[in-house]
C-alpha cells in the first residue's frame, strides 16, 4: 500500500501502517506518521525516544526494551507511555517493520 504521508511523496506502508521499507525513513515521514497516528508534535523529547529505538533497532535488529529507552535518552522511566501512550503508536513513527505478535504481547505487557 502506499500513502502520501510525506508531503505528497508517497511511501510504502503496510495494511496496519508500519513502513514496509524502514530504510525509507527520515524525520519528515516521522512528522507525517505521529499526525497520521494523532500523536501530535514531535517535541525534542518525542524525536529523541524515536531515534533511540530507531539506532538500537538498527544495530541489534530487534526492538528496544521500553524501559531502556527512557534511560538511554534520559528521560522518566515511564517516557513512552507519557510521550506517546501506546508504544507501538512509537514504533510506527519510528518507521521500524510491523512487530510480530510476540513483540506486540511483550510491549502491551510492559506497560501494564
């Protein structure tokens, strides 16, 4: 599916969202994916968290634990929930691939 989040560009999005290509990301696709998402601005904060996951993710090829992230950008330990509510509403903005439903069960269980 494609979709003109980016100021008319289109980009790949899969049925759910997620960005198909997570190469393809940049800050102003973040921008169009948080208003899609109706998160609202990226504050400095917001875009720190999502560069943080975006950094580990590339490096470990998997998702950050939540709880580390808010350490590594330091920020409270509850950042995600406070900045974004749903953590996966952060990973989609993060352009990182669709989680599987492993990953989903585990970041609906950390934050509970």
């Amino acid at each position: 599916m494609s979709d003109d989040v980016n100021k008319g560009m289109p980009v790949d999005l899969d049925e759910e969202g997620y960005l198909i290509d997570y190469h393809q990301w940049d800050e102003a696709i973040a921008h169009a994916l948080a208003e899609k998402e109706g998160v609202g601005e990226l504050t400095p904060d917001r875009m720190e968290i999502i560069k943080f996951m975006r950094t580990y993710y590339e490096k470990y090829n998997y998702y950050p634990i939540l709880r580390h992230v808010c350490k590594n950008v330091h920020q409270e330990k509850e950042c995600i929930n406070e900045e974004f509510i749903d953590p996966l509403k952060a990973v989609k903005i993060a352009g990182l691939p669709q989680p599987t439903g492993e990953v989903v069960a585990y970041l609906k269980d950390e934050v509970a």
